[in-house]
DNA sequence: CTTTGTGAAATCCTTCACAGCG
DNA sequence: CGCTGTGAAGGATTTCACAAAG
C-alpha cells in the first residue's frame, strides 16, 4: 500500500523515527519492533505502526522492522539521499551557532556557503567558511546547487532577505526570525521562533502550576 | 464564553497573534480586526476568530479587537505577566547563542543565570553573566525562583541534565537537543530539534519540485 | 454595512482492536 | 505466539456560512 500522500503529522515523525533507527544500528540492533520505535521516541506503537503504513510495507509480522531498510526507505521520502548543501543567512550570534553546529552535517546536510550583508563581516571566516556577499546568492544558486536557505537575520530585515533567496532562485526556507514571510507558493517555508516556543512552554507549565495547586 | 480549556492548536498560535499586536501598537494601531490580524500572521480570518473566542469575547462587531487589550488577555493566558526568569544550561555555541538572545528579553522572559558542566567554563563570563556549575542549579529554583530551564547541551549528556534540572524542583524544560527526553507527568517539556526541521523542510521542498516537474 | 462569534459540516489525526502473516 | 497492518471509532481542528451586534 505503497505511496499514498503522507499526511503532515506523519512527517513531521519521521525524522524522530530515523535518528532512533540511526542509534539503533550504530548500537548494532538489526531490528526493532514498532513497540521499539515507540519507546525511544515518546510516542504509542499504534501511531508508529500507522505512520510506517503510509510509506508501504516494510515490517515483518511476529519479528519488526529491519533497521537498514527503513533507514533507507525514510531517507529516501525525505530527501536525503545525498548531503544537501544548504546556505546560512544572517552571520550573527545564532547564525554563527547554526554554522559551527554539527547536528546538520550528521543528519544529511552539508552548510555550503555562508552569507551577511554586513560589509564588515564579509570575507570574514566562521569554520572552514568565509562569510559572502548577498550578491552570491544566485551563483550559490547555479553553480553550486544550492536551494534550502537557513535565515537567521535581524526580524526587520527577513522578509526583504527573504525576496532576495526567491529572486536567486532557491525553492526552500527555514526561517528562525519572528513574524510570518511572504513568498510565492511554490516555496516551502517552515519558521522556528525561539521566543514562540518559550512562551508556549510557558502556558503548558503555569497551567499545570495550576492544576497541582487545585490537588 | 470565557475560561474553557483552550485547544492546544490554538495555543501555539497565541504568540503570533501577540507578535503581530504589539506591532500594530508600535505602529500606532488602535485596533485590529481578524482579517487584518489573519493577513499579518499568515492565516485565516475565521481560524482568528475561532481562537480568541477561546480566550472570551474581546472583540467589538463592526470594528475588531482593542490592541491594548488583547494583547494584555494573551500575555496573560501564556502567564507573561512579568518576566519570566530562565537558566540556560549548555554554554556551547548554541547556548552562547541563546544567552545573547535578546528575542527572550523583549517577549517576556529574563536570562537568569548560565549553566555548564565544564569545569573550563565555569566562571567564565557571556554577555553580563557567569557561567556557574550544575551545583549551583537547586538554588537557583530556591533563592531565584528559576523554574524554566533551556537545555542546549550535547545528545548524549541530555538526560542526566534534565534529570538534575528536575530533581532541583524545576517544572519546565524547552529542548534544543536531538531525542526524546524522560520526565516525571507534571514537569512540562517541549523540543526544538534543528536538524528535524531542516528535514522536515527537505520532504516538502522535495514535493514540491515533484510535482512542478509533473506539469 | 462591517465584522464578530459560533453552531454545524468537513477534514484531519489518533486510538482501538483484531484479523492475518511469519 | 508475537507483531504488523488496517478498517472503524472517536477526538481534535479547520472551514463554512450566517445570525446578530455595533
């Protein structure tokens, strides 16, 4: 039952799926069972066994799911076959973070380029990379096959950064600036506010203040 | 209709909704209606509504809502009635990063103290504050009233960090590191995995250019 | 005439529970 | 016997569409 759509909740599971299969081989473990699954990453063996069924048939009955296989099959649905080349905008304290961090080479990236606007901090290095010019963006583009960019600009200067990624021609964003980007449909955006996730916490921990004050 | 249980869809949309109010107050803004507040946070008008309908009734027919006031009835909601003090723990790139943030600053949270294991960095100063030791953690939550703590720490030391976080009588932890985290019910925890984004990212970019191609 | 607030319908997601395969 | 795969049931969320208020 192989290839239906896959419903957004499920994607948004897989990557967790993948990096517990991930630790799973290095641990030398050849199956897991979707109880396994489920133990290492939070969740029920129900909604494991359902969100697998949207990628085709992978396990065996009585025995799980082999590690290598799935390992593969979930790569592949997401795209990561190859080490995809990702450009980093925006060379400030949590730019600099993202380009030194190491999870996005292990999990299937490779941070190609590094941009800023900033006059003083280009041609500057940051690792092994030398900070470039927003000007590059569309070479960054053609020559070098970049097309998810990593914005981690200033708020008030995202969305203007964020035309200039479109016009260059990359197709994906992942945007770590407050506040809603417009773009053309055909561009994926997903955006991760630190500050949103700190207050959503916050309301789950006063409520449950509450609820334990009420006992 | 005040004071049901508010769906928690529509709680990690409050923030939004506050961004683009304080804005509009910036901006000189009396009043919003949810169309206006739709179009600035990238949704619909009817989904506005149905969430501050949660909150009460706020809203003024014909007109909109006051920008004074819901902005006080979200801050309220999400408990950031006044700055919230956190500690962040894992003063590596990330944690550096997060220590500077002023994001945190100006959305109602305060960086209360910083926390590493490395007995290289503890004592060394970020920004206005002093890396101080695991130790020092239970009186932070004591004399400081430090309930939230923002893990930024390696994969591997992850759990026995937030362990120690816990038994010092913190009820609160946002995740930056990869996998799942074992708590006791009542503390609260939610997590940001960068990479799983940038994956996540990866399948709907791939989508999409799928189904360009197909026409 | 504009815009809210909300039942009702439609859609999406999770949980249940069990048939069926290895 | 153990564990997957999945229909069907149950919840949750979104969308629709309109009555009522200013």
């Amino acid at each position: 039952m192989s290839q239906r759509r896959i419903p957004e909740a499920t994607v948004a599971r897989l990557p967790r799926y993948l990096q517990v299969l991930v630790e799973a081989a290095d641990a030398g473990q050849h199956t897991l069972s979707s109880d396994d699954l489920a133990k290492a990453s939070g969740l029920t063996s129900a909604k494991v066994r359902k969100d697998l069924s949207f990628l085709g048939t992978y396990g065996t009955r009585g025995v799980g799911y082999t590690v290598a296989q799935l390992t593969t099959e979930i790569s592949t649905v997401l795209g990561l076959s190859d080490d995809r080349p990702v450009v980093i905008i925006g060379i400030g304290n949590l730019g600099r973070a993202l380009a030194t961090y190491d999870g996005f080479t292990r999990r299937g990236f490779r941070v190609e380029a590094l941009v800023d606007a900033d006059p003083d901090k280009i041609g500057t290095r940051v690792g092994d990379l030398v900070v470039q010019a927003p000007q590059d963006l569309p070479s960054l583009v053609r020559d070098r096959g970049v097309t998810i960019a990593v914005l981690a600009t200033p708020a008030d200067r995202t969305q203007a950064v964020a035309d200039d990624v479109v016009a260059a021609g990359m197709t994906a964003i992942l945007n770590f600036a407050p506040g809603h980007l417009d773009v053309p449909d055909r561009i994926t955006v997903r955006s991760v506010d630190l500050s949103t996730e700190l207050q959503i916490l916050s309301f789950y921990e006063q409520l449950s203040q509450v609820s334990a004050a009420a006992s």
